[in-house]
C-alpha cells in the first residue's frame, strides 16, 4: 500500500498542473497564436516555483459565447483569453495584464475596395456612424459598437470576409495585427477584400487572461509568470514578434482617429501603468 501510494504521489508530481485552453473556433486560425506562446511561456517561468505543468486544446471547438460558459461552469477548459468587461470580471477571475498592450484597441478595417473614395470623405463620429460594422457572432466588440450608435451585423467568423468583399456591410473593423493578415489569408477567395487606408477607430480594449473562480492557484501562478515576463523583457519580444510587422504596415500616424468609448470596461483597468500599454505615439 505505501509503495503504491508512493508511485501514485510520483506520478501526480510528474503529471503537473493541467492547463486546458479552447481550441480555436477555425482550422488553421492563427490569431491567437502570440497568446498561446505567452501562455506557455508564463507557465514554462513558473515552474521551478510552482512545478511541472500539461498544456492543451479542448477536445471540441468553441466561440467566444461557448468558451465564457465553459471556463464559468467550470467544464472542459481551465484558462481562457478575451477582451475585459464588468460583467466577464464579476463572473470570472482576470489577470490584469493588458496580453497585447491594448493594441487592439486600435482598429484598422476590411472594406471592399471600391468604398474607399466613399469612405475618404468622412470627416467626423457622426459621419462614421452612418457606415455599418460586421463583427463575429458573440464578439465583445458588438455590445460596444451598439452602445456607441453603430449598425452591426453579426455572422460566423469564415463568413465575414466574403460579406465585407461582397459589401454586405461597410467596415469590418480588425485589430492591427489582425487585418493584414486576414486580408493575406481570404483575398484569394474574395478579390475585391482590401485594407482601408485611412481611418484608425480606438476604443480601450484590454485582452486578458480569465480563469473560473475557484481556480485562483492557476491565476496566480499565470500573474507570477507574466510579471516575470515582462521584468526579464520576453514579453515585449513577443509582441514585437507578432505585431511589429502590422504596426508598421498600418501607417497609424497617417491615419484619421476617431475615439469611442467603451462603457464596458470595469474601473479597475490599470491605466495608470503606462508600461502595460501600446503607445502609437512612440512608434
């Protein structure tokens, strides 16, 4: 019996923490990717304190809508990244550290191309919200677009760039290390999907990590492995990995901004750490 007990304890030692994260929504979907290396890298920081760790995908894909109800009950996932909101943070344990820097806050959009002269001749919000938005079904984004007076349309993510190049509606605004890529990624398949040259929406639009409420030793150990992160400079290595290229190609200073509020964004959002955030600015 002792020796079994032993071998049990070995094994759970050598097994670790389980990490289980939602599988991407799409085959081949990349977006999340600089997440997923930030992720494994936290937990990779932490383990001479907090041990050995086994990191994968749910067995089935989710969106946005199905991984907040998953990671809440408490079911087939343990972590989860997604934009901040009162409602996410009542309901579920945050990491107040902005994944990206807040860099997708600032929204380039998709356009059929032959709306770019229209579209050259906005000049003010008002003007702005008389265009139309597509967003993803269950997206964050919706509810902010909505409250600030847009029209949205709503449909599944593969669906939204053969309605924007059929111009189904006027912008699908993307984060700037979103759009390029995507536009890359379906202009084959839609010619007429470009990148609008012109106009940069910004909204404060933290991306964290979230965990189910009774899971505060995985958040902690996350924190503990972000503020590593960002301490040792690695960080910031990943997010010019995977955002230095977009942010260059997005020519933000040459850009038109239109500011809109965001009345989902809890109180506690630390904008008083200037560190944690994308400064345009600066580039």
């Amino acid at each position: 019996m002792i020796v079994a007990a032993a071998l049990l304890s070995t094994a759970a030692l050598g097994a670790g923490m389980k990490v289980t994260y939602p599988a991407n929504e799409t085959a081949g979907d990349t977006r999340f990717n600089d997440l997923m290396e930030i992720m494994r890298m936290a937990l990779e920081k932490t383990t001479p304190e907090f041990g050995p760790f086994e990191l994968e995908a749910s067995s089935e894909k989710m969106n946005e809508d199905r991984i907040l109800s998953e990671l809440k009950n408490g079911k087939s996932i343990n972590i989860a990244w997604t934009s901040t909101s009162t409602e996410k943070e009542k309901d579920l344990l945050p990491i107040r550290i902005p994944l990206r820097k807040g860099i997708l806050g600032y929204r380039v959009a998709l356009i059929q191309a032959n709306k770019q002269a229209e579209i050259d001749k906005i000049g003010t919000l008002i003007e702005l919200k008389k265009l139309s938005i597509g967003q993803g079904i269950g997206w964050g984004d919706v509810k902010l677009y909505e409250a600030n007076g847009f029209n949205v349309t709503t449909a599944k993510y593969d669906d939204l760039f053969k309605m924007t190049a059929s111009g189904r509606f006027d912008l699908f605004p993307r984060g700037i290390s979103e759009a390029f890529a995507e536009e890359e990624r379906n202009v084959k398949a839609n010619p007429t999907l470009a990148v609008e040259k012109n106009i940069l929406i910004y909204y404060p639009w933290p991306y964290y990590f979230f965990f189910n409420k009774s899971d505060a030793a995985l958040q902690k150990r996350m924190e503990a492995g972000l503020r590593k992160m960002i301490k040792d400079g690695s960080f910031d290595v990943i997010f010019k990995k995977y955002n230095g290229k977009a942010i260059a190609q997005a020519n933000l200073k040459g850009r038109k901004i239109f500011r809109i509020k965001n009345p989902l964004l809890p109180k506690e959002t630390p904008f008083d750490d200037p560190s944690l955030w994308f400064n345009p600015v600066s580039q």
